[in-house]
C-alpha cells in the first residue's frame, strides 16, 4: 500500500468521525431542548454514520496490516510508529492525522456519554411523571369527571394515548443509550496507541 493511500484513507476516516461528531452533537442538542420527537431520526442518523466510519475503520486497519506486513515492522504498527517509519513531509501529515483522529474520537466519547446521561436523565423524569399523574377522572372538575365516568372507554383510550407517548418516549431515549453504548473501536484507538 502507498503512503498516498493511508493518507487518504485516514483522511476519509476523519471526515466520518467529524460526521459522527456532528451527529452526537445533534442529538445532544436534541435531548437538551426536549424535542424527543426527533430523536429517532436523529439516533438512527448517527448509527449510519457510526456503521459508516466502522467500515472505514476496518479498510484501514487492513490496509494497515498489509502494510505492517510488507516490511515496516513486525505485527500491526500503530500511527505513531508509521509515522517514525516513514520520515519525511509524509510523517508530519500523519502526525497530524494522529492529533486529529485522537480529538475527534475523545470528543465522540465525552458526547456520547453525555447524551447516555441526559437520556437517562429523560427516563428518570417520565418515571418521575407517571408515579405523580393522577388519573383522567380525579384531575377534572366534577361536571367533567361525570361525564368522563359515563364515557369509560374515551377516558381509557385518553390514558392509554397518554401511556403510548411516554412508552415512546422512553423508547426514543433508549435508542440514544443503545447508540452510546456502541461506540467501541478497539481497531483504532490501539492504532492510535
């Protein structure tokens, strides 16, 4: 493999790192605003872009091997090695790849585990929220809770609309849980090394 190669290879896996980034960042801001609405498209948006700097990842680390293999040094050299290796303008453009790789993936880490923790947060609250709601019946004025009374089955089907939305809330924050707990990348933080 060229060194032209890596180097566009690490340049390509940056670039989906920093969209990864991007991604957690958005939902970050999502979970901040409360808009769970949009949490969906926002996790599902983020595991793309996660799925896609994990195949990047991977045409890296083989790329890499293959280059380890063919004389560099025995086993799988990390990007500092590589770097000592080659010498030159070219080490210089991969220690700069290294330094930004190293922040981007430090970055991703702290944000994904910030929004695990706002999600959390989220559960907690709609937890919170179900142990102090009265039902339909008792919040509303006594002409209203007989008529509700009369009309058992709008009252259920109210209650339930109102369990579905917190079931789907909860669901949206899991999903951000899920996401943040599927951030390893041994490959490249032992490259990193």
């Amino acid at each position: 493999m060229a060194l032209d190669e890596l180097v566009a290879v690490l340049q390509r896996e940056r670039e989906l790192l920093d969209q990864l980034r991007f991604r957690f960042i958005e939902t970050r801001l999502l979970l901040a605003a409360r808009e769970v609405r949009y949490l969906g498209w926002a996790t599902a948006e983020a595991e793309q872009a996660r799925r896609r700097a994990r195949e990047t990842d991977l045409v890296r680390a083989a790329a890499v091997q293959r280059w380890g293999s063919a004389g560099v040094r025995t086993g799988v050299p990390t990007l500092r090695e590589l770097a000592t290796a080659v010498g030159g303008p070219v080490a210089g453009i991969l220690r700069d790849h290294h330094d930004g790789l190293c922040t981007t993936v430090s970055e991703i880490e702290v944000i994904g585990h910030r929004n695990a923790e706002l999600a959390r947060a989220g559960i907690r609250e709609l937890a919170d929220q179900a142990e102090s709601v009265p039902t339909m019946a008792a919040r509303a004025s006594p002409a209203a809770a007989s008529v509700a009374l009369s009309l058992p089955d709008a009252r259920e089907l109210l209650e339930d609309g109102m369990d579905l939305t917190a079931l789907a809330t909860e669901g949206a924050y899991q999903e951000v849980i899920t996401l943040a707990g599927r951030l390893r990348m041994p490959a490249l933080l032992a490259f990193l090394r």
